[in-house]
C-alpha cells in the first residue's frame, strides 16, 4: 500500500542536529565539519534551496554544452589554461580567479575564449563544484562585459597532486574519482593520466585510463543528463561560495597589471599548498598508501615525468627513502598486557609504516637490542616501563601524551608519538636524531 511523504512530521534543522548529537555520543556537531584550504566550511547536512540558488541553476543551463564527454589525451591545448596554477598547488577559489583574469585579459586583447581547461583533484564535491562555479562565473563575466551569451566549453584533465609513488594502484581509484566528479561538473572533455604515470605508463595503464570515463559513460548515463548535480544542496551551497569569493577577488585584481595579478596567483598557490600538505602530514587529509595503510614492504620505482606538479607526497616519499634502511633497528615496547596496550601499540605500528618501518613488537627486556624504540601502553604501564629504564643509549619515544612526559626526559624519553602530530616534523626529527647516531657508529 502506497503512502504519501505529506503523512510524516517536518522535522526542523535543530531536531536533526540532537538527532546528530545523540548518534555521536555527546560529540559536538561542529566535529562532523570540514574546513577546505578555500576557506570554505563544509558542512554534514545542508537545508533547501535558497532563491537565489534555484536561480543559478536556470542560468548555468545558458552555459550548458549540451552534449556527450569525450575522452581526450591530457595536456590538450585550450584558450583559458588553469592547470599551471594547479601543479604549483592552488586551491579551487584561486583557479577560478585565474581562469577569469586570463578571460579579461583575452576580452581586453579583442579576442573571446570558449573553452577552459582545469586540473581535478580527489576532493569530489569541491571539485565538482568547482566546475559549476566556472559557468556561473562565465554567466557573470558575459554579462559584466556586455557580450553575447556563448556556451562553455570545459576540458577536465585528473590531477597528479596525490599520486603516489608507494601502492600506486591507489592511484587507478583517486583517477576514477577525479573523472567521475568531472563529469558530474559537467566537463565536456574528460583527460584522465595512468596510475603509473609517474613512473611511466604500460599498456595496460593506458587501457585502465581509458576505460574508466567509458565505465562512467555506460555504467551511470550521468552525461546523458544536463547539471546532474543540480538540485544537491551541498553541491548548490559549495557552488554558490566558490563562485561569490572568486568574483569577489576577480574583481579586485582585474585593475592591476597582469604581473600583479601573476604574483598573487603564484602566493595563493603557494600558501594553499602548504596547507594541504599540513593537513595531510597530520593525517586531516589521507593519502592511502603513504601516510594512512602505508606497505613497509613496498618497493618505489624512480619517478621519469611528473609533469611539473608539486606532489603532496613527495615529501613522504623522500623521507622515507632515507629512514627505511633503519628498519630493522626499530621496535615497539608493549608496555603491560596485550588487550590494554593494543589501541597505542597498533596506532605507533600505523604512523611507523609510513617511514617504511615494519616495527617488531617486543617485551621491555628486548629493548637494548633495537636503536630506536616507543613505549606504548596505558599511561599507568608506561611509567612503569620508563621507571625502569637504567643508563639507556638508544632513541626512545612513548606513545601519546603523558602527563609526566618532562620527567620522563630526565630518564632518556626523547619525545611522544600522538594523534595529530605532523608526520613531516617527526620524521624529520627522527631521520636527524638516528641518522646522525649510525654515522658516529
């Protein structure tokens, strides 16, 4: 028997974030949100339309292509290009910004561009929004300069900022993410690189590359449709803000000369960078393979072409080329019993993988035999086990924050391993603490 939706009570934003609440056991609602290098908050549960949103949906149907993605080679030739701003690390509000200062600037040359090429990273929504927010910008552009509505055109080519060297068929899934957001911003074009293209791609690779946009194609039919993200109040709201803060910063910037314009897209991209890659050497961001599940056992091949990209894993990946050889002379103490040691001693286990250290777990008698150790356990057990430590040469650590970690030292405790520690900072403390001991060995 059918039943109508009008039969169920409304329920008001507040009463779904108690619901929320009550789920996360007594967590705030605010830990479900997620702060963008855009500056942009996403939030875990969006409301309806606003008036001004449903709007912008009528008028992106202006810019439309009306037509099938095709599949092209990367590195396409195009009038506007933000994939240069991309490789050196901009954020989606700084493409944008550069996609309309290079379309003023074109307009002012007397000429004027139809077809626009981004870089598409692995953040899905943004990254969809961000292809929306472009023909909405196009809209606005248009009309600011008084010329004749023309259609978009958008090449979307996969990013190879978070390609990894380490696991690289992680990189076959952050491609197909990449290329099914493509489409879902409505891309017209669609360039998706190899997983091993840091390597140098393989037959198969390239087969694998081409095949994903057809299993896109045949498998969803999402480019049958017009705006298939329309209608999506997170995609709306993240559309609307990309748009709003890059027409806001355009605007400014279409005054100045172009070296200025140069210079702050240059900085944007460099800051934006930075704050990527903070966030992932804190584990806010996960990059599979090499700072989340990270293989000590896998082997890297060098890298042949990057394609000038600034890479978020680069820094990983040299850092643990230098700390592997230490491997075998790395350890983790489990302080007390197994049951209650076990969340510390698998979390140490999981950060010391990404340095390509598979680290043996060992008793506190064994730990004369390694150079290199961290104590975890409860805090109760880990007092016991540095009570106990006498005239100790080796680089010990302990596992989270403890309350008398600075009298510790005075025991031989170098440092902790904690949640939110960057990863870059304590690798290099340890490749300058450890590497500099073997030297003077």
């Amino acid at each position: 028997m059918a039943h109508s939706t009008s039969s169920f009570e409304s329920k008001t934003l507040e009463q779904w974030k108690e619901l929320v609440t009550s789920s996360l056991r007594g967590k705030d609602w605010s830990s479900l949100t997620t702060a963008t290098p855009e500056m942009i908050t996403i939030e875990p549960l969006y409301t309806e339309l606003t008036k001004e949103q449903e709007d912008q949906i009528l008028k992106l149907q202006q810019v439309w292509v009306a037509e099938g993605v095709k599949a092209i080679e990367p590195g396409t030739q195009v009038d506007l290009d933000t994939r240069e701003w991309h490789k050196r690390g901009a954020d989606a509000v700084t493409e944008l910004v550069a996609f309309l200062l290079e379309a003023h600037n074109k307009v002012e040359a007397g000429t004027t561009p139809e077809k626009v090429a981004f870089s598409l990273d692995t953040q899905f929504f943004m990254e969809i929004a961000k292809l929306r927010a472009a023909r909405v910008l196009w809209n606005a552009f248009l009309h600011a300069r008084k010329l004749d509505i023309v259609p978009l055109k958008v090449v979307a080519e996969t990013s190879l900022r978070s390609y990894s060297l380490y696991d690289p068929m992680v990189n076959l899934l952050r491609s197909a993410n990449s290329a099914f957001s493509a489409v879902l911003g409505g891309a017209n074009e669609v360039a998706v690189y190899p997983f091993d293209q840091l390597t140098g791609e393989t037959e198969l690779s390239k087969r694998l590359a081409a095949n994903i946009l057809e299993i896109i194609e045949h498998e969803t039919f999402v480019s049958a449709v017009q705006d298939p993200a329309a209608g999506a109040y997170a995609i709306e709201s993240l559309t609307d803000q990309l748009a709003e803060k890059a027409w806001t910063v355009f605007s400014e910037l279409s005054e100045k000369t172009q070296q200025q314009q140069n210079e702050w897209l240059q900085l944007q991209s460099t800051n934006s960078f930075e704050v990527q890659l903070k966030a992932v050497a804190k584990r806010k961001q996960a990059l599979i393979g090499t700072t989340v599940y990270a293989n000590p056992a896998d082997a890297v091949a060098v890298v042949s072409q990057d394609n000038g990209y600034k890479r978020l894993a680069e820094p990983f990946e040299e850092l643990r080329a230098s700390l592997q050889p230490l491997s075998e002379k790395v350890a983790i103490v489990q302080a007390g019993d197994y049951k209650a040691s076990k969340p510390r001693v698998d979390f140490c286990k999981g950060i010391l993988s990404t340095f390509g250290w598979d680290a043996a777990v060992i008793s506190p008698a064994q730990m004369s035999n390694y150079a290199y150790v961290v104590i975890a356990g409860t805090d109760e057990d880990i007092s016991n086990v540095v009570g106990n430590i006498i005239d100790s040469t080796q680089y010990i650590d302990i596992a989270g924050k403890h309350p008398d970690f600075e009298n510790f030292q005075s025991k031989g405790v170098n440092g902790t391993i904690h949640l939110g520690q960057s990863l870059l900072e304590k690798g290099t403390e340890l490749c300058s603490n450890l590497l500099a001991k073997e030297d003077a060995q």
